[in-house]
C-alpha cells in the first residue's frame, strides 16, 4: 500500500514537472519576453565565448612563442623555440596546420576560412541552423590558427563561434525560424561586444552584416544580448580591451578635405583587399593537389616564409598596429606592412587556415592611414596633422569599402577611442570609402567569397545556383 502511494506521488511530481517544462518552453520560444530571456542566455554564454577564445589564444601563443603576443622580431631570442633562431617563424605555421588542419578536416568544415559567410548563408538561407560542433572546433582551429602564426583575426571566429552558441540554443528548443535567426544574430552581436569591448558596434554588426535589416524589435534584442555580453566580459577579465589607441583632435576644419581624399583611397584600398584575398585563395586551389587535412602544413611553409622575412605579421598584430598609429615607422614600412599583410592573410585563408578579416583589415587601414597622415603632414606643414589620427580613419574607412558596413566602421572606432573628435572625419571618409567601393562593386568582402560558391543571398533561395562550376570552400 505505501509502494502504491509513493509512486503515485511521484507520477503527480513528473507530471506537474513536465507540464511546468512545457509552460516554460512556450514562453521562452512564443513570448517577447522569452525572447529577451534568450537573449540574456545568449550574450552571457557569448561573453564567457569570448573570454575563454582569448585566453585561448594567448595560451597557445606563449606555448609557442613565450610571448603572449608574438609580434617584433628583436623577441626571437626570447621564444620558446630560441634554439632555432627566427627559424622558428618557418616552423611554427607548418605545426600548427598540422594540428587544426586535420580537425577542421574531421569534425567540422565549416570552421575553415574567416566564418562570417558561414553565418550570412545560415541566416538567410537555412533559417539559422548552425551545427552545434562548429563553436568547439573553431575556436580550437583559429586559436591555433593564429598562435602558430596565422595572420588572421579573432573577431570572425568569435562572430561564428557566439552564433553557433545562439543556434544551437534555439535549435535545442525548437524556436520558430524567424526567432532562431534573430538568436543567431544575438550571438554575433555578443561576440564582437565582448571582444572590442564595443556593444553599440555588437549591435550595428549584428543588423548591417548578419540580419542585413534594420527592425525595432532585433535592434532591442540584439541590446540586450550585447550589453550582457560585454558586462560578462568586464566581469571576468576587468576594463582591459584587445586594442588601445590613442586620442587625437581636429586641428582645422581644412583637415576634412584630406581625410575625404582618404576616405576614397581606403575604399579602393579595401575593394583591393577582397580581391587580393581571393585571387590568392584561387592559386592555392590551382597548386593544391593533395588531401584537404594536410593543406594547411604544407601551405606553412610558404607562410612561414612571409613571417620569416616580415614577423610583425605573426597573428593578429595589435601590438604593431598601435606602434604604427604611434608614429614608430617611417612611411615605407608602413607601405610594405599594407602589401605584407594583405598576402600573409590571403595566404592564411588560402592554405586552409581558420581566422577573420575584420582584424586585417582594420591593420590595413591603419598603416594606410598613417602612411597617408605622414605624407600629408609633409606636404602641408601649417597644418599640423597628427599622422596617427589619418591612421584611426583608415582603419574604419578600410573596412567599410571591404564590407560595405559603414555604420559598424565607424562605431568599432569611435567606441575603441571614446573620442568623439574624431565623429566627423571618421563620417566622411567611412561613406565615401563605402560609396566607391560599392560603385566598383556590389560585392563585399563576405558575399563575395558566397558568390564564388554559387551562393547569392540577394537573391531568391531558388536562384541561388548562378553557374554549373564546383563550389568553393
């Protein structure tokens, strides 16, 4: 008799449990306020992404290099591997695609390259299914990636590592289609506010790249996740951000028509940039004619070539980014580190490596920049130009004319500086930098590379197929 009741109390305690589960689901994937629930979730678990993908990253760079950020050739003495000399910059890229490049290879795929496509073709074409491996393995492969050498950035991992987590949290919950993108788009959101310590940018990126539409309701979603993002990542590493740059004032009002002129050299200089990536990316195919897992090791060694006779190309480059802003270079290194890490990344995503552009091109655009400052400084003396400033503007102009996202560009700057001085250059020559790119070509950086599968997401999903080739990685 007391057997009966007790299992009869439990079966009242399973199903109250259960019908308890149910009411919760229906309000978290029904209701609006789920849906900011959900995106509480999604930015915590994005901040955390985001802080354990670093750590990650500087990790395996000290494992390799004894440094937390490798980045100056006068530190070879100091490596891990000091016996070899800077030989090791020829080593290190070769072990590294040993490593990640049968991973990718094995377990997802789809970590391959800078992954920001990957998100774009999830959203608008399989209602934003991401494979739940993808945030493990990428963030394993492009730390790696990018501790061995690869001159990639960690912001396109981050963007695809936070979506997958949205992803596979809706997906766990069998959320609508519409309701699993805008999770998707929470996650990216998320990363890059937690990464640059940007969350208005985190938004704006989310809208403009990921969704492409701008709509009340994602805009107040995709806050909250940000902003949660970004309070988890203070919470955990304090106020330190990945990029320190300096402050810079308009002198004269004369200043504005330079910072015009570079607004439309950065646009061609970041249409180049796509280009150059993927002509590169077409003579690795061309050449390569073993197995995909081994491809990035043997790539290596070309790579390791570039470090070896330029290693402030190592990684993602920061350190030398901000010694370039400071004025440490003269004009012509300034030059060949734009010609030199176009080609590193290019070669990077080539041989198969996993890692962004969104980094690279903000260094372009730097160095461009200063370059461009420095000149003018020369040639207009009376006006008292700070070439760092011309760097700043670069940096965002760059990356408009390589997106075509010019709302993003220039708020990643203005938040990375808290200068609000630099608002009206940083407008002018993120718009002209964007409007020229866009006459040369519709295609930015990231459809590009979908188009080149077959893939145009500007188009209805059954026009997608434009040409019976085999698609590309």
């Amino acid at each position: 008799m007391t057997k009966t009741v007790e299992e009869s109390s439990a079966s009242r305690w399973a199903e109250r449990a259960k019908r308890w589960a149910r009411l919760l689901h229906g309000w978290l994937t029904a209701t609006r306020p789920g849906l900011v629930g959900l995106a509480l979730i999604i930015g915590g678990g994005a901040g955390v992404g985001a802080v354990v993908f670093r750590y990650l990253i500087i990790g395996i760079t000290w494992l390799v290099t004894g440094r937390e950020d490798f980045s100056d050739a006068g530190r070879v003495a100091s490596t891990h591997l000091s016996a070899l000399g800077p030989w090791f910059l020829l080593l290190a890229p070769v072990v590294g695609g040993l490593v990640y490049g049968p991973l990718v290879h094995r377990f997802a795929p789809e970590a391959r390259g800078h992954g920001v496509p990957e998100v774009m073709v999830a959203v608008a074409r399989h209602g934003g299914r991401i494979p739940a491996r993808v945030a493990g393995v990428k963030a394993l492969a492009s730390a790696l990636c990018i501790g061995t050498g690869g001159s990639v950035g960690r912001e396109g991992p981050i963007v695809q590592i936070g979506s997958a987590l949205g992803s596979s949290i809706g997906q766990a919950l069998r959320v609508p289609a519409g309701r699993l993108t805008l999770m998707v788009a929470c996650g990216a959101a998320g990363g890059i506010s937690a990464t640059f310590n940007a969350p208005m940018a985190g938004v704006v990126f989310g809208l403009e790249i990921i969704l492409r539409a701008f709509a009340a309701q994602s805009f107040g979603v995709l806050v909250i996740s940000s902003v949660t993002a970004n309070v988890v990542a203070r919470l955990l590493v304090g106020d330190d951000t990945i990029l320190h740059l300096p402050h810079y004032t308009l002198g004269s009002s004369a200043e504005l028509l330079l910072y015009a002129a570079l607004g439309l050299l950065a646009g061609l200089l970041g249409w180049g940039f796509a280009r150059v990536l993927y002509a590169v990316e077409d003579a690795c195919d061309a050449i390569w004619r073993g197995p995909e897992w081994l491809r990035p090791a043997v790539g290596g060694i070309v790579l390791g070539g570039v470090l070896l006779a330029l290693p402030q190309l190592y990684g993602v480059g920061y350190p030398v980014l901000e010694e370039g802003l400071a004025g440490q270079y003269a004009v012509g290194f300034l030059l060949l580190l734009v010609v030199g890490k176009m080609l590193a990344t290019s070669l990077t995503i080539g041989i198969g490596g996993s890692g962004g552009v969104f980094a690279p091109s903000l260094f372009v655009g730097g160095m461009a920049g200063t370059a461009f400052g420095a000149l003018a400084a020369s040639l207009f003396p009376g006006l008292h130009l700070a070439p760092g400033a011309f760097g700043l503007v670069g940096m965002a102009a760059v990356f408009a004319g390589a997106a075509h996202a010019p709302i993003t560009a220039v708020l990643i700057v203005f938040e990375l500086t808290g200068d609000y001085d630099v608002i009206l250059p940083l407008m002018i020559a993120v718009v002209l930098a964007t409007g020229l790119s866009n006459l040369v070509s519709h295609q930015t950086i990231y459809t590009l590379k979908l188009l080149r599968r077959g893939i145009d997401i500007d188009t209805a999903p059954g026009d997608t197929v434009l040409s019976p080739t085999p698609p590309r990685r």
